[in-house]
C-alpha cells in the first residue's frame, strides 16, 4: 500500500478566485506528483490586499482558513503557505497549528541567498514598499536587500497580467539589476506566481516567486519530519 500524499494547503487571503486558482497551478507545478496541492480564498474580504486594514482582515481571514482545514473531517494538511507577500498573520497562523506554516515573503528572501548576493524586490504599489522594508528588516536581510521597487501595477491587474502590465514589471526589474546591481529578483506580489520565466529571461538574473520558494520549502520541512515549535512563542494561545 502506498503512502499518503503529503498535503499543503495554500491560503490566498484576498478574495480573487483567478489568482487562487493561478497560485494553485504554481504550487502544483513545483510539487510535483503524489503531492496534493489545495489552494482557498476567503468568500469574503479585500478583494486585494494594499493597505494595512485590509492586511489584518487578511490575517483573520489566514486564520480562520487553518482552522477550518484542521477541522474538517480527513486528514489536515501536512503544511500551510500564506499565499501574500505582506505574510499577514503569520505569527497567529504559527500558533494555531503545529504543521509548518510559510509566508511567501520571508520564504522567497530566503530563497534569493542561496542563488546571489544581493537581491531586490519588485512589487506592486508603493504604498506597500514600508510593510516590505519591515519584513526585510525582520527577517535579517537588511544587508541582501538593495533595492525595493514599486510598479504601480494593482494587484486585481495581475489576475490575468496583459502585456502593459508586464512590460512594466519587466522594466522594473531590469532597473534593479542594472541599478540596484541587484544578482536575484524577488517578486512581491503573489499575483506575479507566472512571470519568473518570463523576466528571468529578460533579466538574464534569477527571479523568484514565493508561491514557488514555499512550496518547495513546506515540502522539506513535511518530509524532514520538522513542525512548529510550541515552546514559548508559538505555543496554542490559551483558551
């Protein structure tokens, strides 16, 4: 009898069902056979998340989706993605569950070292630039990190990215090579799962996206046999 597939659950916390279904593919892809990919989005909620009202009511909604799947009759997943580069609710999602739980942004940061020295981020609206540099600067990456660049592209656009779009994130990522003599591309925006080939060949740098790093990096983590820790920190909240 074979074993169970390992089972990772990716959280989209915005309510876009295409760009659900677009990271679905991608986990998919990088996971390969025998792994069962599940991806979920909230029926209610920001309908993208660009600001920082609509980043806690991701982080409820990221939340609210570990426990219903660890709820839900059938095994619960092995692994969780928080599908957002903001990796809204990460710490709280951590404490709910002692499966490992990845959020793209930190999955991602951690990715671009092991391919280059330096990286930048691209990513959608500069509004979003100050929750980035957190993140940058909490994960410890503050001295990989040389650059941090907004497209102005809304996340809703990258649904299904048309050629306008594209060109400007493209552009946008060559700048930072050239520029910010960045050696890796890291995408800020989940909604940017399908274009790593695209500007990995424009570029000529490799580009990572943190739907893809995550998975991968879930995947070890389940088969490394490696969970949560639930001394101190990310002990279960009390009742």
């Amino acid at each position: 009898m074979s074993a169970d597939p390992i089972r990772i659950q990716l959280i989209n916390p915005n309510t876009s069902v295409p760009m659900t279904e677009k990271i679905r593919a991608t986990g998919q892809l990088v996971a390969g056979p025998g792994v069962s990919i599940t991806a979920v989005c909230p029926s209610k909620g920001p309908s993208s998340i660009e600001s920082h009202t609509e980043e806690i009511l991701a982080a409820q909604a990221v939340v609210e989706a570990i426990g219903e799947a660890e709820r839900a009759s059938g095994p619960s997943p092995d692994a969780h993605v928080i599908a957002c580069f903001g990796d809204p609710g990460l710490d709280a999602a951590r404490e709910t569950t002692g499966a490992p739980v990845l959020g793209i942004a930190e999955a991602a940061m951690h990715a671009a070292t092991l391919v280059g020295r330096h990286f930048s981020v691209v990513t959608t609206l500069d509004r979003t630039l100050g929750r980035a540099e957190d993140l940058v600067l909490r994960y410890g990456f503050e001295r990989a990190c040389v650059g941090l660049r907004a497209t102005e592209v809304p996340v809703l656009a990258l649904e299904e990215a048309e050629a306008d779009a594209v060109a400007v994130i493209t552009d946008s990522a060559l700048a930072a090579v050239r520029e910010d003599r960045a050696d890796v591309i890291v995408l800020g925006c989940a909604g940017m799962t399908d274009l790593c080939q695209t500007l990995a060949e424009a570029t000529g740098v490799p580009v990572i996206d943190g739907v893809a790093a995550s998975v991968g990096m879930a995947l070890g983590l389940v088969r490394m046999g490696t969970r949560t820790s639930r001394l101190r920190e990310y002990a279960p909240p009390k009742a």
